[in-house]
C-alpha cells in the first residue's frame, strides 16, 4: 500500500504541515525535526506528488526549460543539470521545445506559463537574448533566469548566467597562432545567437593582438549545424587564400569541417588544423579528437536553476560566480603550422 503524508507524520511525530515544509525545503524548519521527516520518509519510501501539490496549494512547484536549439547533446545536458537541481529542491521539470522564429512564439509560452502553473523559468539562448520576448514574459510575473554570452548582463530584466564565449574564442584562436597558422578561417554559428559574435569578436581580436590582418575570405556565415562544416570547408578551399587552420563555431560545426575535409583528401592536422567549441561527445567522436574549449553545461543549468529557486523563495542571491568562461582542450586536430 503506498504511503501517504499522514503516515510520514505520524511516524515522525510531527504535523502534516511540518512534513509539508520539509519536503517544500522551507528554511524555517529546525534541522533536528527535518532529519526526523526525512527519516520516516525513507523508512516508509513515501513519494509525494509534486504535481497533486501544485494544482492543490498556493504556490507553484514547476519549473519549465524552454529551448530552441539543434544540439541534441547541449539540450540533454541542459535538462539533466536542471532535472538535478529541480529534484533536490521538490521541484517538477516541465521541458518544452518550440520554435523562436515563430510568430506566435509569445502566446505560446505565455499560455504555458498559465495553464502549467510555472513557478520560473529558465531560458536559453536565442530567448535569453531577445529582450523584447523577455519584456513580455515577464508581464505575467514569472521568475526567470537566462542563460546569455558575455560577462555582464545585458538589461536588468532578470538574473543571468553568463558564459565568456569572446575570452574562450580569443584563447583557441591564440592556440592557433601559438602553432604558427596565420590564416585562420572562422566558420560561425546562426546570427541569432549572441555566442556567434561573441566568439566572432574573440577571434578577430586575437589575430589583431598579433598583427595579423583580418580576412573577410575567411569568415563563413553559417549555423550550428554538421552541414554547415562540411558547406564551409567547401567554399574555403575555394577562395584565393587558403586556410592552415579553422576555428569553428561548435564542435558539430568542426565536426561536419573534419568531415569535409576527409572527402578532399586534406590530412588533419598535417595539411589543416581544426578546432571546435564546447567539448561535446562530436569532439570525442570523431578522429582525430578535436580542439576545443570545455563549456560546462549541466553545471550551468544546475547553477541557473539554483538562482531560480532562491529567487522563487524570494532566498539571498550570491552572483560573485555566475560568469563561465571555456576552458581550452588541446587534442590531435591542431598542429604546428607546415608550409610543405
């Protein structure tokens, strides 16, 4: 027979409404009287549903990640790192792909704010980075935390997690020319993304900290996508100039690059050097392994859906660490510079 939370309180010798806080995680609850609530709650395996308790009470339990991005592995990651934190503070995960370019997109999500009981929200890009989106949802009064590329916020809108996509850029482009390469080509992600010209800007830094002259040739518009590597090493090897190395956008991007690369019978990393971004299993998968920078991604989603709990709670917000920067991977797709 399963438990109820008369049973937890009964064993534990307390009030429902105490088990209620524990499991709610209130802070007012005395640590001796929480442990002996979760003790009869182990004992008896009690599980409450965490949905039942948000139709039924006042507050909202729920947390939605709303997302549009191509990258199965970054969305995965996001969702386990925010499903971790949810669980630990008795919070639901609702998960909810859409389509920003939509034109509906507003109503959607405002409608699912509504009818779905969200307690907050944490968004990525490209909704992070659309203020005019953020205005909106904000009208109906939800907490939100968006995860966003830069070092400081862009508005006061909403707590940030920032990521330092232009350091991050600006040391894998240093690693390259550190190699000897000169012309290095930078294959970018979609322009509605504001990590595409963060990492853009950190690129052609680097080459003019070191006097190099920045080629437009060897800029490629593209998206985060395989298809877009292998389109982009394509059109490279076909302009005047030719690239020693590339920096791609993301390692799916680097990915698709090695791949293309393969097709002409360019050696990696003897004829081309490649580097990615974000340390995705594609930059394990392939061979050789790829460059690129490590991105933490569930430790940024625990982190956002942490600061959205404390701000749920209306709890003290630490922001001293709420800035990631990359760190930089050296693997077998980048090497010394030949011109033989």
């Amino acid at each position: 027979m399963k438990s109820t939370i008369n049973d937890v309180a009964k064993q534990a010798g307390v009030s429902i409404k105490t088990v209620s806080r524990v499991i709610n995680n209130e802070a007012s609850v005395r640590q001796a009287t929480r442990d002996k609530v979760m003790a009869a709650v182990n004992a008896l395996n009690y599980q409450p549903n965490l949905a039942a308790r948000s139709l039924a009470g006042v507050k909202a339990y729920t947390i939605a990640f709303v997302y549009d991005n191509p990258n199965a592995y970054y969305v995965i990651d996001m969702q386990n790192g925010i499903l971790n934190e949810c669980k630990k503070n008795g919070f639901e995960l609702l998960i909810h792909p859409c389509n920003a370019k939509s034109n509906t997109i507003t109503d959607e999500i405002t409608n699912m704010i509504r009818h779905s009981r969200i307690a907050g929200l944490v968004l990525t890009p490209p909704f992070s980075e659309d203020t005019e989106f953020v205005e909106k949802i904000k009208e109906t009064n939800v907490n939100i935390v968006r995860i966003v590329s830069g070092i400081a916020p862009p508005d006061q809108l909403s707590q940030c997690i920032m990521i330092n996509d232009h350091e991050t850029a600006f040391n894998i482009t240093q690693h390259l020319i550190d190699l000897g390469h000169n012309d290095i080509a930078f294959i970018s992600g979609g322009k509605e993304h504001r990590s595409s010209y963060e990492r853009l800007n950190g690129y052609q830094a680097a080459l003019e900290k070191n006097g190099i002259t920045v080629n437009p040739e060897l800029i490629i518009d593209a998206e985060y996508s395989f298809e877009s590597g292998v389109e982009g090493v394509k059109s490279l090897m076909d302009a005047s100039v030719k690239p020693s190395a590339i920096f791609c956008c993301n390692d799916e991007i680097a990915a698709g690059a090695l791949f293309s690369a393969r097709l002409m019978n360019i050696e990696v990393p003897a004829q081309l050097s490649i580097a990615g971004f974000e340390n995705s299993p594609f930059s394990r998968q392939t061979w050789p392994k790829l460059t690129t920078a490590h991105q933490p991604t569930q430790e940024i989603a625990q982190l956002a859906t942490s600061v959205l709990v404390s701000q749920i709670r209306n709890e003290a917000i630490n922001e001293a660490d709420n800035v990631f920067t990359p760190q930089l991977i050296e693997r077998d797709s980048s090497a010394k510079y030949s011109a033989s």
